[in-house]
C-alpha cells in the first residue's frame, strides 16, 4: 500500500523568539538540517532552529498557500497561531535526531519464548 505523500507548513523560532515560516515535503528532515545549521542564511545567522509549530497538508500547493498567507502577517497573529497550540513555545522536536536507548524487560516476547 502506497503511503500518502504529506506538505509541511513550519514555524521555528530562535532562543530569542525571532521567527522563521516555512514549507516542507519532509518535516524531519528540514528541521534537522535547521538545527544542524546546514541551512545558510537568515536561521542560521539568527539561530533559528527550534520547531514550534506546524499544520499538514495533502497538496502541496495548499501548503505553499498557507505558508505565503502566514508570512503575510504581522507578527502578533503569527505569535497568536502558535501560542494558541504551543503556549510555552516547547521545541516540538527537540529529540528528533538524538540516539534511543533500546532496553528488554524480563517479561520481553523474546525472552518468554526461548525458555
């Protein structure tokens, strides 16, 4: 079965809360490079690098619509879009990217069946 393909609309944010928007046909991807400062220019020059907010889309020209709608706007309804879903402005993918700790239980499927 072929898996749907998905359009990103984005907001990073720096440390300092300057505001970068976006648009994306593979999220993680784009917001590692972000944080890995791969991505020359004004994030990198301002470190803008912490997801704080996006919304999915199944066409991609919706997604370029609604990204050149919310760069329209003046600061204050973007800061409104957002804290209305993220109030603190949590990195949502602070932990994209980072190594995960695989550890077996005593009661494990694999353990239970090799007595």
């Amino acid at each position: 079965m072929r898996r749907e393909k998905r359009y990103y609309v984005y907001i990073l944010a720096s440390k300092s809360r300057v505001l970068y928007v976006g648009v994306t046909g593979v999220l993680m991807a784009r917001v590692l490079q972000h944080k890995s400062e791969e991505c020359e220019g004004f994030t990198q020059r301002y470190k803008v690098n912490r997801l704080i907010y996006y919304e999915v889309f199944q066409y991609v020209n919706n997604a370029i619509a609604r990204e050149t709608e919310i760069k329209k706007w003046h600061r204050e309804k973007k800061v409104a879009l957002l804290e209305a879903n993220n109030l603190t402005w949590e990195d949502l993918a602070a932990d994209w990217g980072k190594s995960a700790l695989m550890t077996r239980t005593d009661s494990s499927p694999a353990e239970a069946g090799s007595e």
